[in-house]
C-alpha cells in the first residue's frame, strides 16, 4: 500500500464506553423523569429538574457526542487522533463527574461532593481540549468544520469552569452577581458554544457524507460560525458585566439563529445536491431532530417576556430532549455499528461471507425508536406549555420505552459476536 | 475502470473485476467497481498485481476494511501473486465515477 495514512480509528475499547455509558445514563434519567415528573412543572432551580439536566447535558448528551467525536476526529481532520490514552481518560474522569454530581443535584448537597463532581468533568474536557486541539493543530486542509470542532471544545472547557465556579459558589458564596443569572450563561455557553458548534461541524462533514451530497456554499458555514459566536460571547459579555434587558437578549438570539440558520441552508443545500436520493430512517430522525432547535428559538421570546417559567423549561425540553437526543438516537446508528463492525470483520471482507454493519442492530426497533419518539416529545411538550403533571408523566412513560428499546439495540451491537454467513 | 479486450493482461484484468465485485462498501451498499473506487489494475508477470484505488472521502472510517477487502478478493482470485494497493486521491472520487449499475443500486 502506499504511504498515504488512511486514518486509523482510535482503538474501539476507548470508544464504546462512551456508547454504552450514554445509553444507560439516558434511560436512567427517563426512570427518574417517571419518577418525579412534577419536576418539569416547577420553578426550574429545582434539585430534581437540575440532576435530571446535567445527566441528560454531560452523562447522555456530552458522554455521546465526545465518543462520537473521538472516532470522527480522525476523519474531520485527516489524521489520527493525537493520543487514544486521553480519550480513556475523558471517559474516566467524565463518568465519575457524573455520578458525583447527580447524586449531589438530587439531594442538593453542596460542598465537597458537588464541586469534586465539577473538578472532574472540568479535568474530563481538559482532557478532550488537548486532544481535539492537537489532532487539529496540522491543517492539511483549511476547513471552517475544523473551526466549529476547535472552538466547541473550547466552550465545553468553559462552560465546565464556569459549572465548577458555581458549584464552588453554592457553598461558599463569591459571586456578587445573582446566581440564577450566571447559572443561564453558564447554560447557554453549553448549548450554543459546545452542543451547537460541534453539531454544527460534525453534522456538516457527515450529512453531506452520508448522503452523498455537496455543498459549494461554504461561506455559509463560515457566516454560521462568526454569528453563533458573535451572538454568544456578546450575551455571556453583556449578562456577566451588566444588567442585561431583555431586549438586547432577543438581539444576541437573533445572531445566534441567523447562524443556525445559515448552518442549516448549507445542509439543505447538500441534501438537496445529493446522489443517494432515499434517506433511511437514521436520516430521517436527524432532520426531525433540527426542528426542536428550531422550536426553541421560537419560544424565545416567550421565555424572555412571559414571566412564567413554563416557557423556559419548554424551551430546555425542545433543546434536551427534541434536539440533541433526537440527534444522537438518529446518528448513534450511523456510527456505533461500524465501530463494531470495524472491530470484527475488517479482515474478513472480501474474503469470507459477513454481515453488513446494518446487521448488527435490529432496524425494526429504530423504526418504532422513531415513532415513539415523536409520541414523547410532542406529549412532554403539550404536558409541560399546559403546566400539566399527568400528561407529564404519560410522556415520561413514553421516554423510558422509548429509552430501554434504544439501551437494548445499543447493547445488542455492543455484545455482537463474530457470525459468518453460510 | 474500463477493461479494453486489446489490452495486455485483459483476461486477467476482467477475471479480476469480477472478484472485486464481491467486495462491498459497507456503508453504501454497493460494490467498489461500480462505486468507482478503482482506478487501474496492473499486471507485473506473473508475480504480483498492483491496484491503484481511492476511498470515497479521505480518512474513510471504513478505509481499511475495503482495502483489507479489495486484497482478500485478488488473493482469492489469483493464489500466489503479491498484491499492492496504491492508495490515491488525485483524481478525488465524485459522483461521475459511479456506473450505470452503481447509480440504481443507490437509487440515483
């Protein structure tokens, strides 16, 4: 073979436990979901509704998507990941941060629990920093995607000092400034510089890959980046060092959805230029995904002028459960088998009769995963906009379904053993 | 990749498609001939074969199962002979290079 790298994998065993911690973490929230749905119809500083946040924001959303990335790294950059070891770590450090923190959020214990719980997820993205900024640091290609990769690390490392700093701020009290109000930029630094711009970049390289599409409007990805970071450094700027109305926070959403909004032109313009015309059902559940980013831009500027905390918690629940768990539930399939897959049969091919990485997971259940998602998203919704705890609670049978048939399918690829086709 | 009859090595070059059609992009579906992953297929004697391909997109998280793939089937085909898989992305693949058969099979 020649001498071009064509990108070796990180080994799976540094993967998978992102996958499968991921799993079970998403289906232990929904249990808890179940078990406290007046949660999602108080105030949101509630000590349930927080535990349920962060599983959902560092034990599901960013345990997945960090596994995610440590494989595609490799791909986006086009080199192999700067250092595997690193990776364990994130892993390690990510899953006892987790475990502290949960359990100190659902109890409110502040003190020494809660801020070790911070010291780990913040030491869990310092960890992916350096890997992320070293795989990336040799540009064999200038790509705005490895922009978005670079600076989503980067907001996830703030964002974690910042959530350590008011875990710190719980029990010794330091910041003058109320903490309802750094706890929503501490917030938003998570949701529009970490899940937003990896999103952003990665689903930019793997839709139009996916699909065998192609976009020549890069410049619109590039007007996506300065805006969603224009939109949001100039919100954590204006709500640290002044009272910040709520008239110029509408303008500082504005800027962030205008760079949604050019992010998502530039996929549809690659869907639209593709080759392979039919979308599979993985597909499918992504596209649905992007419409509960974009629910919850609309209610904006309900959570900005109606005094009434509902709209905030639905604007949480469409990002949470509408957006990054549909997402994830769509391209978890599109990604885990083939790590599997990877593992066992990439020297059999072409040499003996194999599976294909579809094989290796049951496409009936994500199919019903599909539809029963959209019965718990649309019930979470209309139970928590109608301040209704029963219909909650209904929605929160729905997600734990829907959760046990995703951990299943999860743990059957994961537990796949070597099969040849007779 | 056309496979001329006046060529040198044509019986082997056509012997040797028909064994890469077995080999199957894991992702797509679809055979690496008719994807259009490979480039040429050249004959040194009797000694070895060298297969001048590319992937898909660069850093393919399924590269090495297909070029694992691609030297499986030759040696299956031809026992004995050295296979070389030189890896090229000049040309970079595009849709253009999907046959006939490649565009059905992935609904074009």
């Amino acid at each position: 073979m020649s001498n071009i790298n064509i990108g070796n994998a990180p080994p799976d065993k540094v993967v998978l436990p992102f996958y499968a911690t991921g799993a079970f973490v998403f289906w232990l929230l929904c249990l808890l979901l179940m078990a406290d749905p007046g949660s999602l119809t108080q105030h949101h500083f509630n000590p349930h509704l927080l535990a349920i946040v962060h599983m959902a924001a560092l034990g599901w959303g960013t345990m997945i998507i960090m596994g995610a990335a440590h494989q595609l790294l490799p791909v986006i950059c086009e080199r192999d990941l700067f250092n595997p070891v690193l990776a364990s770590v994130s892993w390690y450090f990510l899953t006892a941060g987790i475990i502290f923190l949960a359990y100190a959020f659902w109890n409110m214990q502040t003190g020494w629990l809660m801020i070790s719980g911070g010291v780990l997820v913040v030491l869990s993205a310092l960890a992916y920093f350096i890997n992320t900024a070293f795989t990336g640091s040799v540009f064999i290609h200038y790509s705005v995607v490895r922009l978005f990769i670079f600076s989503s690390a980067f907001w996830l490392l703030f964002t974690t000092l910042i959530g350590l700093l008011l875990a710190i701020n719980l029990r010794y009290v330091f910041f003058t400034k109320n903490h309802l109000e750094l706890l929503k930029l501490h917030a938003h630094a998570g949701l529009a510089g970490w899940f937003l711009q990896l999103i952003a970049g990665v689903s930019s390289k793997l839709v139009p890959m996916f699909l065998l599409g192609k976009s020549d409007k890069e410049k619109l990805l590039l007007y996506a980046f300065i805006l969603q970071n224009a939109g949001l450094l100039l919100f954590l700027f204006d709500g640290y060092f002044f009272e910040m109305p709520a008239l110029r926070m509408l303008v500082y959403a504005v800027l962030v959805a205008a760079g949604i909004t050019c992010w998502l032109l530039y996929l549809y313009d690659a869907f639209r230029n593709r080759v392979r015309k039919k979308a599979d059902i993985q597909m499918k559940q992504t596209f649905l995904s992007f419409l509960g980013i974009v629910i919850a831009i609309l209610l904006v500027p309900f959570v900005l002028y109606a005094n009434d905390s509902r709209w905030g918690i639905g604007y949480g629940a469409f990002l949470f459960m509408g957006w990054i768990t549909g997402l994830i539930l769509g391209k978890t399939f599109k990604t885990l088998p083939f790590i599997v897959w990877n593992r066992h049969y990439k020297n059999l091919s072409g040499k003996a009769k194999i599976p294909l990485p579809k094989n290796l997971y049951s496409e009936a259940l994500v199919q019903w995963q599909f539809r029963i998602f959209i019965a718990a998203m649309v019930l979470l919704a209309a139970g928590i906009l109608m301040n209704n705890t029963i219909i909650v609670q209904v929605a929160s049978v729905f997600w734990l379904l829907l959760a046990t048939i995703y951990l299943f399918n999860v743990m059957k690829v994961l537990l796949h053993k070597k099969t040849l086709l007779s | 990749m056309i496979v001329s009859l006046s060529q040198p090595y044509a019986n082997e070059k056509i012997k040797a498609q028909q064994a890469l059609y077995n080999v199957i992009d894991p992702e797509l579906f679809v055979n690496v001939i008719d994807l259009g992953l490979i480039y040429e297929i050249d004959f040194d004697g009797e000694n070895s074969i060298t297969v001048t391909m590319t992937l898909s997109t660069p850093h393919c998280p399924m590269g090495e199962a297909i070029t694992n793939g691609v030297r499986n089937a030759l040696e299956i085909a031809f026992p004995g002979r050295t296979i070389n898989i030189n890896l090229t992305f000049e040309p970079r693949w595009n849709f253009e290079m999907l046959t006939e058969e490649g565009r059905a099979q992935l609904g074009v």
